[in-house]
C-alpha cells in the first residue's frame, strides 16, 4: 500500500526541485537559450513536418525539407536589406550636408518666434558623419579587428548560428517520442488537468502563429504597394522589411517607418513624400490595429496593449534581443497558467470559506437598519 503524503509536504517536494530547475536555468541561461530559439522554431515548424510525413514523407526527409525552406525564407528576408544598404549609404555620404544645410536654414526661421535660437554646427556635423562614413566603407578590415578584439564573442554568436538549426533538426526528428517521455513522466493523476493546460497553449500559440503570419504577409503587401505609389524606388524591399519585421510588436513598424522615411528624405530631399510616407504609415498601423489583428489574431493571447509592452521589455531586459522574439509566446503561455491559478483559486477553500461568514453577518447588521415605517415614527 502507498502511503498517502499530506498536501504541504507534497508541495515542497515539487517547490524544491522546481527552485533548483529555476536557479540553474537562471544560471545557465547563455547556454540554454539557444536550445529554447531551437525549441520555438522546432514547435512552429512541426505541422508542417507532421503534413509532409502524413502523405508518405520519411520523416528525416520531410524535417530536412521543412527546416531548409524556413533558412531560405530567413535567408532571403536579410537579403532585403542589401540593396537598400548598397543604395542609402552613398546617397547618405553625399547629401547628408546638403540636407543639415537646409535642416538649418528651414527650422531657423520657425523656432524664431519662440526666442529659439538654432545654430547648428553645420561645418563639424559633416566632417564628422562624412569621416565616419568614409571609415565604415572599410567593413572588411572593421569585422577582423572587431573579430580580434572580441573573438570569443564572435565565435560564440558563429557557434549559435550552427547549433540552432541542428538542434532544430533532432528536435522534429525525435518531437514524438519527447512529448511522450514528457506525457510518462506526469502523474497519473494529473495528467488530465495537464494535458487540458498544455492542450489550451498549443491551441492559443498555434492560433495566434497563424494570424501573425497572415498579419505579417498582409502588411508587407500594403507597404509596399503603398511606397511604390508615394514613388519611393526601395518600395518593394523597404515595404517588405516593415511587414516582416512586425514578428516584433511596435519595434518592427518603428524600425520599417524610420528606415523608409530615411529612404524618402535620401531620395526626394522634400517635404511632401516624406509626409507622404507618414501618412502610409499612419493608415497602415490603423489598419493594422483595428481589422487585420482583431480579425486574424483577434484577442486569443488575452493580452492587451500595456501587457504586451511590458512582456517586451521584461523579456528583453531577461534575454536580450531573443527574449523580445520569444516574449508574445512566453507571455501568452503566462496567461494561460495565470487562468487556470485564478480557477484554482476561486474553487479553492481560502476563496470559499469567506462566504458563509459574510452571509451570516449581513442579517444582523441589515436588522440594526430601522425600516421606512420606524423612521416615520
């Protein structure tokens, strides 16, 4: 007969071992987050490996097949940017004093009436920017002495970059047979209410992939079309950039917005497209906002806008720039633990037992009130 363990002692004996998971992933966490990147990306790519394998695919072949085409789509989201660099950064070298001499001559008269003097040092600002240009167009000999002076870093980036697809690889491969190690090692007795939990974040993180996706794709369409019309000539890979990099709320379309305007004002050296652009962007984030993510992502991570920031810089402050990747999914997954606690919670005896005790006070406190006819006396 197993001897029955009483409630405190069964919850230290998960505390304590969950405490020491916690403190050494804290103290490992250089090493563990590229297994978690690998984790995620090996979880966002598993239907597709599991829709290949179903009509026949070996499933060594179908996780090759899967993985290769994401690296290509990474591979070709990063090639947006060649020649938006190739294009900007001369046009930068030669009318970026141009630009500062206007930027003077035009906010001068404008600030005047303020008592605002603006003197900028027109002479020094272009000595400066054109020198550090003129530096970076040495970027070969720039990436080896940075790879001397801080090489274990590099190595270490290099390291991660070969480590994630391979762990991404073994993780697909053998997905089925670690969900059901993980499923054995539950007890039996709650593996029902697990399997509900875990069963509720794979919905919730799969619906609300889906709808980022379409969201993504949607935008990279609109901004693209829509700087084309503006005139901008880096239309398609600046709009492209700005709809792909909302995978990262707010960053994304803040970057995409200051790179295109960037773009415009290289470009047309005038007021008007550059409006033009803000404008763009204006309806963009409104239809962004209000129909395409209520619509196709709707409110199924129950987060809102001050949520969502916080979780991105929570993450961001834990992990870095993978945590602001990760923070959507990790805080949706919170919510949900954070549901099922308040359930808890409120079927639980702390939550219950308080209400007999307040409906026993009520009455008498309710007798002590005189009634209409008592106050009339």
């Amino acid at each position: 007969m197993i001897p029955r363990i009483s409630r405190n002692r069964l919850l230290l004996l998960w505390s304590v071992p969950l405490l020491v998971a916690a403190v050494c992933a804290w103290a490992l966490k250089a090493v563990l987050l590229p297994f978690a990147l690998a984790a995620m990306l090996a979880y966002a790519l598993h239907p597709a490996l599991q829709a290949l394998h179903r009509r026949g695919l070996p499933r060594a072949l179908a996780a090759v097949l899967v993985e290769g085409l994401a690296l290509l789509a990474l591979a070709l989201v990063l090639l947006l940017m060649v020649p938006v660099l190739a294009r900007e950064l001369p046009l930068i070298k030669s009318q970026l004093p141009l630009l500062l001499d206007r930027a003077e001559a035009a906010l001068g008269p404008l600030l005047g009436p303020f008592g605002i003097t603006l003197k900028l040092d027109v002479a020094t600002l272009k000595a400066w920017l054109v020198g550090l240009l003129e530096s970076n167009e040495d970027w070969a000999g720039t990436l080896l002495d940075s790879a001397r002076l801080g090489g274990s870093a590099l190595m270490a980036l290099l390291g991660h970059l070969i480590l994630v697809p391979v762990v991404v690889f073994y993780l697909l491969l053998d997905w089925p047979r670690l969900v059901g190690r993980l499923h054995d090692l539950v007890p039996p007795r709650l593996r029902v209410a697990v399997q509900g939990f875990l069963g509720e974040c794979d919905a919730l993180l799969g619906q609300y992939l889906r709808g980022q996706l379409l969201v993504m794709l949607a935008m990279a369409l609109y901004y693209a079309v829509a700087l084309a019309v503006v005139g901008l000539d880096l239309a398609l890979p600046v709009g492209l950039f700005t709809g792909l990099a909302m995978a990262v709320p707010y960053l994304g379309y803040g970057l995409g917005l200051l790179l295109a305007l960037l773009t415009a004002l290289l470009q047309f050296a005038a007021f008007g497209p550059v409006a033009a652009v803000l404008l763009a962007y204006a309806i963009g984030q409104l239809l962004e906002s209000f129909i395409l993510t209520p619509r196709l992502v709707g409110e199924r991570i129950g987060l809102g806008p001050l949520a969502v920031i916080f979780a991105l810089m929570a993450f961001g402050q834990l992990f870095g720039f993978l945590g602001v990747l990760l923070a959507l999914p990790a805080a949706a997954v919170t919510a949900v633990a954070l549901r099922h606690l308040e359930a808890r919670y409120r079927s639980s005896v702390l939550y219950t037992s308080a209400a007999p005790r307040a409906e026993l006070v009520l009455p008498s406190a309710a007798a002590d009130v005189p009634g209409p006819a008592e106050e009339g006396r």
